[in-house]
C-alpha cells in the first residue's frame, strides 16, 4: 500500500507506473483505493461509479475497471456536504460529521471488496488517500492505517520532494502514528526528483535515525504523467490562468468542476492552448469556451453570475464564438434548472444561460453508462460515458449534438455555434476531436493520437520506474491476504 506524507504526493501516477510494471513481468495486477475524494469520476461497464484514477490504474494493469477497485467514492457538493458511492452506487449526501459517523459501517463492505480482489490477483497495489498523519481523522478510519491494519498490508510511505520539506514529512508522519501502525511501514519512497540523486545520500542515514525508516528509492520527476488524467482539480488550478496561443479554448474554474478530464485530448493537441480561468478573472478572448461538468449545477450556475462569467459568455456568443456545455454545463445553458427535490442542494429553480431551447428538471434516478455514437455533422463516431442526474428536454434536442444509440443526444443552438452534450469522455476520439476543431475554424494540422499517447505515457512511466526502484525488493515485501486477519 502507498500512503502519503500528505495530499497530491503522487501516488495515483505510482500506483499505475508500477502496475504497469509489474504486469509487464507477467503478473496479473489489479488497483485498489479503499476511499477516494474526487468528482472527477468513471463508469464500469456494469453502470457503478469510480475514481477516475482508479479507472486509469485498471488500465496501466490492462484489465477493465471494476466497482470493488474503488468501493467508497466521495464526491463533494457543498464545503461541508458530499455524495456518498458505495460499490458503485449512490448511498446518500452526507454532512462530514454524519460521514464519519458512517465509516465504522463502511470498513467491511472496504475489506470485502479488497478480499474479492485480493482472490483475482497475484498483486493487488493499493493507494492510499490524504495523509495517515492526519490523527484528528484516524478514528473509524478506512482510507489509511484503519484499512492497512485492519488487513495487515504492508506500507510504503511516498514523500513529494518537489514542494519542500521531505525529509520532516516522513520523520514527522512516523512520529505521528500508534507503534502498531508504525510497524507496517516498511520504507519511504522518495518522488518527483529533479538533478542529481546522489545529492541526497547524506539526507538517508538522517530520516534513518529519527524514524526508523529506510528509503526504498527515489522515483525522478515523471514528465510523461502530464499526459495522463488528472485525478481532481489540483492539477486544473496549476494550468488556470496560463496565456492561450493557437486555437483557443477557456474554462471557466467552477467551484464543484467534474470530470475536467474531458478537455485532456485538447489540451494534448500542438495548436490548441486550454486556459482554465481562476474566479476573480474574466473569461479570456477565446475560440471555444466549455461550461464544464460539475457536481451542483444550481450552485455553480449561481456562482458562474456572482463572478460575471455569464456576461462573458454572452458577449462571446454576440461576437460569434462557440460554446459547448458538458454535462453540468450543456445543463446551465439552457432555460431553467429546477430541481422540486433539493437532491442536489435547496429545493427550488435557477434560469439558466437561455443558449440553448431546452430546460432541466433534476429528477429520477442517476444516469451511469458507458456509450457510444456518432456526431451527425462530420459522421465521427464518439465514445464515453453519461453520468448525470436530471432529465433535459426541450424544441432544441430537435438539433441533437450526438446520435447515441438510435436516441438523439444533446442540443444545438439554431446559429449552430452552441452546442450541449451529457457524453463525458468524447474528445478522446481523435477523428471527432480533430472535425470538431476544424468546424470551428482551428487549424488543420496533424493532430494528436490521444489514446496512443496515454499508452506511451503509462510504459514510460514503467520504464523509469524500473530504473529507478528495486521492483524485486518492493514485490518482496507484499503480504499475503491471510484469514487470520478478517
């Protein structure tokens, strides 16, 4: 198990490097995140819901996600409020104090779902979330320590050397944890190096003394992980702001953003610059603006006018730029957004941006599937997944986005320069990416092949992986899953 001396170390990357890794070697590897904090979300094929990092860890092991990899999945609607997937499939909403009250209840439903993997795999390599320094959080804790001990796994602590402070970070989390706890640590990881390693042999014997730990290697910084799927919003605030050249496109930084790595495939294309737009900035000129996905779409919507973005967005349009809303998005673009039930914050109703003939009502049950299609205009075929609640209708789906099944999917504006769409996942497609940008005027050059470079990215990261780690010495220490511990 990877665990962290604190939050965005990079155990997400480390956990898909070395599955793929170890499957190169033969070894039939599956991912597992007991607990994950995130909206950016898959679909399995059965119709569950997980972490996108796990999603891209199943791939790195080649072997399709599964709803066990992640079996508690927490996506924040509010400060203080986040839906709660279990296995998959939407528990609840839950304050943090009624969450943690619920974890005691949660820890078995974790272990079996481990215990299921655990039976299907030679190597089951698990990520941990946060820190498990975090004392304050360690009662009824299933993310960290509380599972790790619970199933006696053994932990490799990963320290990020690049923010600072490493080496007080693994001395002060060993400081921190119970002896018990202490004595399934079996060496840190040292991550995102950047010169000359041997500059830190000094700094080993040190962290050995104060902690009792040996290091266990010293991973270098991994510039192909920037092709990967980011995990949450930290990677999408390091890019906000940034100048746009080429073919523009600007993404207003919703507060509940989901799923923003729908805008990965551009963001990978050579003439093509993705400007993320902090709040307390107007949104940029630009060719495209995407309203992206979001887990509370009245409280977004409102918060998009309290920073003026909806001004923006309009003058845009005025000025004959396009837009396309996903999700989220394609739902605040739109008449109205009413939501009778308060499933996803108060009960009542939000006009929307008026792009869009169409209006949204949040009701029936959440919508997760994977699916595929064609996008009418160019013949493109297209391929994602739809995770969403609400029911969108209205004159405007006469002009469909996409055809997805037989159904028509989405809206067009009548100017053809506005367009809404539920598909998640659907610029990944190399061929509609590449006729989309051209209807919109971006350059016709060679574009990117989007899943080759993620393939390419996941080996790479392997490769240095390999150089840089003992794999043998890591495999070594890996417990097997015993039923003296259940």
């Amino acid at each position: 198990m990877l665990q962290g001396t604190g939050s965005d170390v990079g155990k997400s990357v480390l956990v898909a490097g070395l599955g793929r890794a170890f499957v190169r070697r033969g070894l039939r590897v599956l991912p597992f995140k007991p607990q994950n904090m995130a909206n950016n979300a898959a679909v399995t094929a059965d119709g569950g819901e997980i972490g996108r990092a796990q999603a891209l860890q199943a791939r790195a092991c080649r072997v399709a996600p599964r709803r066990d990899m992640n079996p508690v999945l927490l996506k924040p609607e509010a400060d203080r409020r986040a839906q709660v997937i279990v296995l998959g499939d939407v528990a609840g909403g839950w304050d943090a104090a009624g969450y943690h009250r619920l974890k005691p209840d949660l820890l078995p439903v974790v272990r079996r779902a481990f215990r299921t993997l655990a039976a299907d795999a030679d190597l089951v390599l698990v990520e941990g979330a946060g820190s498990p320094a975090e004392v304050n959080l360690r009662a009824g804790d299933i993310a960290n320590m509380g599972f790790a001990l619970a199933e006696g796994v053994p932990v490799a602590l990963v320290a990020d050397i690049d923010r600072g402070g490493m080496l007080a970070s693994v001395v002060g989390t060993m400081a921190l944890l119970p002896a018990e706890e202490r004595r399934l640590v079996q060496g840190y990881l040292v991550n995102k190096f950047r010169g000359d390693p041997t500059l830190l042999a000094p700094a080993f014997p040190i962290v050995a003394r104060h902690s009792g730990l040996a290091c266990l290697g010293t991973v270098p910084w991994l510039a192909a992980a920037r092709a990967l799927p980011a995990e949450d919003a930290v990677a999408a605030e390091r890019h906000a702001g940034e100048g746009a050249t080429g073919f523009r496109v600007a993404v207003p930084m919703l507060p509940r953003i989901a799923n923003f790595d729908d805008l990965d495939p551009l963001r990978a294309e050579p003439d093509v610059s993705v400007v993320f737009v902090p709040p307390g900035r107007a949104i940029p000129a630009a060719d495209l603006v995407v309203v992206p996905g979001t887990k509370a779409t009245r409280a977004d919507l409102d918060f998009l006018r309290r920073q003026g973005w909806d001004v923006d967005v309009l003058a845009h349009v005025r000025q004959g730029g396009a837009v396309l809303g996903l999700c989220g998005g394609y739902q605040m673009l739109g008449h109205a957004v009413a939501d009778p039930d308060g499933i996803e914050g108060p009960a009542g109703s939000s006009p929307g941006l008026g792009l869009l003939d169409v209006a949204t009502t949040m009701a029936g049950s959440k919508r997760l599937a994977p699916v595929a299609g064609v996008h009418p205009p160019t013949g493109e075929p297209v391929r994602g997944y739809e995770m969403h609640m609400g029911v969108t209708e209205g004159p405007g789906r006469a002009r469909p986005f996409l055809v997805v099944g037989g159904r028509r999917e989405g809206a067009v504006s009548a100017d053809g320069r506005v367009f809404g769409t539920y598909m998640h996942g659907l610029f990944a497609a190399d061929g509609f990416r590449r006729a989309f940008l051209a209807q919109l005027g971006a350059p016709a050059r060679a574009a990117a092949r989007y899943e080759a470079t993620v393939e390419a990215a996941l080996d790479e990261i392997a490769d240095a992986l390999e150089r840089a780690l003992d794999l043998d010495a890591l495999l070594a220490r890996a417990a097997p899953v015993t039923a003296a511990t259940a």
